[in-house]
C-alpha cells in the first residue's frame, strides 16, 4: 500500500497548496481592488471639483459682461460680486491640487505582489510539423483513367 500511501499524501499536499494559493490571490485582488476603488474615488471628486470651478467660469465671464455692458470704463475686478467669484475659483484650484496629489500618491504605491510560488521547470516539447501531401488524381468510372481535378469557376462581374 505505499503506492496509495503515496498518491494520497500528494493529493492532500496539492489541495493544501491549491487553497493557499486561491487564499493568496484573493487576498491580493483585495487589496488590488480597494487601491482602484480609492483612486476611482478620488478621481470622481476631482471631476466634480472641475464642473464647480467651470460653472464658477461661466458665472465670472457673465458677470464681467455685464459690468463691460453697464459701466465700460470702470475696472471689473474692483467689483465685489466679481472678486467673491475669484476667490472661490481659487479655493477650487487648491482643492482640485490636492486631490490631484492624493491620485499620484495612491498611483506611486507598490503593486501587491504574490508570494513567489516555486514550481518545477517545464520539460522542453518539441513541436511536430504536419506536411500537407498532395492528394491522387481521380479516376473516371468511365474508362478508369485519371484525370487532373476541374479548376473552379470564376465568379462573373456584375455591372451596376
């Protein structure tokens, strides 16, 4: 019985060895998962970030205009309305930036890696190459002689 003593001992270190392994890549596809999520995350909020300071863009060029409109001489970033509009599209840029450096960060992290399993080298195969041979000629039933197979036809150009 050593011959089953054998197969069985194999069979349960392969099992083991196939667990640990659906164990390690779960664990890394985990934390694979949880890295693209946060970035996911992060870049969402850089898009919304960007909608709010483009629609503060439109405000400011609306507002401008009509200062241009009602008093063309006049300066319009001595305007308050106009000043309020700025600084919000500068407490944007800074927002937009440091989520932006929040994604480099999360970008720069080191790939999780699985554990290095050891495996035996694969034996070199040798490729077989099939050669096509070319078939008989035919004979006819009518006198038995062979004959060279019909070439196809060739399809008719149809003019329109």
């Amino acid at each position: 019985m050593a011959f089953w003593d054998k197969v069985s001992s194999d069979l349960k270190k392969a099992a083991k060895e196939g667990w640990s392994a659906v164990k390690e890549g779960a664990r890394v596809a985990s934390e694979k998962g949880e890295e693209v999520a946060k970035v996911g995350k992060l870049r969402i909020k850089a898009y919304s970030t960007n909608r709010d300071a483009e629609k503060l863009f439109t405000e400011l060029g609306g507002a401008v205009y009509d200062l241009a409109v009602k008093t063309p001489l006049d300066n319009p970033l001595s305007n308050k309305d106009v000043l309020k509009i700025v600084e919000r599209i500068k407490k944007l840029e800074e927002k937009t930036a440091k989520v932006e450096s929040e994604i480099e960060k999360s970008a720069k992290k080191k790939p999780v890696k699985a554990k290095p399993k050891t495996k035996a080298k694969p034996k070199a195969v040798k490729a077989k190459v099939a050669v096509k041979k070319k078939a008989p000629a035919k004979a006819t039933k009518n006198n038995n002689k062979e004959t060279k197979p019909k070439a196809k036809a060739k399809p008719s150009k149809v003019n329109s």
